[in-house]
C-alpha cells in the first residue's frame, strides 16, 4: 500500500492525463474502459494512494468508479479550489498535463478527504433529479420564447416542443417515485422528510439523491455542505458583510424555492422569517436565514429519526 504517493488525474471527455507524485511519473490514457484498464494496469503498485480528480460535470465517474473499486483512495475536489491553488503556487499557464500535476501536487499538500462514491442506485436517482431540474430550464426558456415570439409558425413549433418537455418531465417524475419506492430506506426518509409543512417531493428527493450527509453531520457543516452558512469577510478593525456562496447550487435552489413555501405554510419557519424583518433583516438576508434554519431541522428530524414537531423544531 502507497500511503505517502498521491496521483492528479485530469478528465476530459476524451483522456485521461495522470501524475504521480513518486517518481514524478505522467500518464495518459483515453477515456473509455480500455483505458481506464490500462491506467489501473500502469498505477498497480500505487494501490491504496490518494487519487485526486476534478468534479468535471461526468466525465470523471467512471475512472473514479473504477479506481474506488481497484482500492485506491478517490478524492472529487472542486475546480475552483484547484486553480486558486496553482494561483498561489504562480502556475498560471493551462494543460492537461500540468492540470494533472497541480491536481497531485494539491492533493499532496492539501490532503483532501475522500469519501465513498454513491452506489449505483443513489447515482441513478441523482441523474434523474438532475434531468428533471435540466427540463425544466428547458420548458422556462421556451415558455419565455413563446411569450415573446408574433410568428404563428413559430409559436405551433415551441408549443409542440413545450407539450413534449411537459410529458418527459411528466415521466421523469414517474420514474422518481418509482426508485423512491423501491427501496424502503429512500420512502421511509421521504415520508419523514414531507412531513415537515413547505417540503414537498421535489425538495424531498433531491435531498435523498444529492445530500445522503443529511442526519450524519453537524447543523455548521450540513449548512457548509449546501452553501447556507454564513462566511465571514474580515480583515483587521474591518467587519465585511456576511454572505453565503459554495457547496452543492443545484440543491440550494431547490432548498429556496421550498423556503418559499414554508415562509407560508410552516409556521416555525413564518415566525423567525417575521422576527427578522421585524428586526430590520433585509429581505434577501432573512430568506436565506431561513433556508438554513429549514434544512437545520429537516438535518436534526432524520439524525433522530422523527416527524414533524413544532415543539421541537422551535427549540
């Protein structure tokens, strides 16, 4: 077991482009299961090392599958995070071969952790949610189109593509409850999750797809996870404003489009929403304040594995 080596891997659509921290190996291998055998053939005697790849949309599931499984130690970072780092090490050029170095060399100093990649029922339910939030950009896009366009033609063309978006929406909204209720754990969760008022099935699943940390982490970094805890912006005697950014947006705009609703219907959730503006809280900064508080008790109902309590949920 290599313990001490670490190993960049840069994905792209089409390659993989590897280094290797002992020795200062570089690697390159196509994209497709042939190559993925030939770089677990050529990283063998690295088994057990640290194997750090960019989240790239897709792209890097495979190969980070594959390496999971081989026993290596698989670490999905963000990209972001990645080139700030060669920022500050004065690495300002761009190549997949020096990606995959500033990836290991990240990797080697940084030490980030690894965690277990979703199983293939929890990838599939991922892929579902992410293709009903992908339709529905494309059915608000048409439909603003539609309200703008004169042209008769025009308009029979987007209501018959808005009509079909509708049906596959329809379908992928089937198929979403049809995985929920195959496994007993996922329909337990989401009936505790929808018994809190303002959460419906769209916050529910995603939260089972994109957030399976929900009831095994703390409040801070559950809120950290998602991108709704506060970061602070000082410096010195200089006190910045607060503001929340990162961690999983996708989820983060189902979880405010759901804060929306409870602000209405939840009345713990309507109450401290009410005290903060009452407080002077502008708008924006209230709302948010809310989505964490939100997914705060939805965190605390699966960690004790109870329903809805307005008692407790205003401890």
């Amino acid at each position: 077991m290599s313990t001490s080596t670490v190993i960049g891997i840069d994905v792209s659509k089409a390659s993989l482009d590897g280094f290797v921290t002992t020795g200062e190996r570089r690697l390159s291998a196509a994209n497709d299961e042939a190559g993925i055998r030939i770089l677990l053939g050529e990283l063998a005697e690295h088994r057990g090392a640290l194997v750090v790849l960019e989240a790239t949309g897709g792209y890097e599931f495979a190969v980070a599958a594959a390496l999971a499984q081989a026993g290596f130690e698989v670490a999905i970072v963000n990209p972001r995070q990645v080139r700030d780092f060669a920022r500050a090490l004065g690495q300002l050029a761009k190549t997949d071969r020096i990606d995959a170095r500033v990836l290991a060399l990240f990797g080697e100093r940084m030490r980030p952790e690894s965690r277990p990649l979703p199983d293939a029922a929890r990838a599939a339910l991922e892929a579902l949610v992410t293709r009903r939030r992908q339709l529905l950009d494309m059915l608000t896009a048409e439909n603003n189109r539609l309200r703008l366009v004169r042209d008769r033609i025009v308009q029979r063309s987007l209501k018959r593509h808005i009509a079909w978006l509708e049906r596959q929406l329809h379908d992928v909204d089937q198929d979403l409850g049809s995985s929920i209720k195959q496994s007993p754990l996922w329909r337990a969760k989401e009936n505790l999750l929808l018994s809190m008022p303002g959460v419906g099935t769209v916050l529910s699943r995603s939260l089972i797809a994109q957030l399976p940390e929900l009831g095994q982490l703390r409040g801070k970094q559950i809120c950290a996870l998602v991108g709704v805890a506060p970061l602070a912006r000082d410096s010195g005697t200089h006190k910045g404003r607060r503001s929340v950014w990162g961690g999983r947006a996708a989820l983060r705009s189902v979880l405010y489009m759901a804060t929306l609703s409870a602000v209405r219907h939840n009345p713990v959730v309507r109450q401290f929403h009410t005290r903060l503006r009452a407080a002077g809280k502008p708008p924006k900064v209230a709302l948010v304040a809310c989505m964490r508080k939100l997914l705060l008790i939805l965190n605390a109902m699966v960690r004790s594995n109870q329903s809805w309590n307005p008692r407790i949920a205003e401890a």
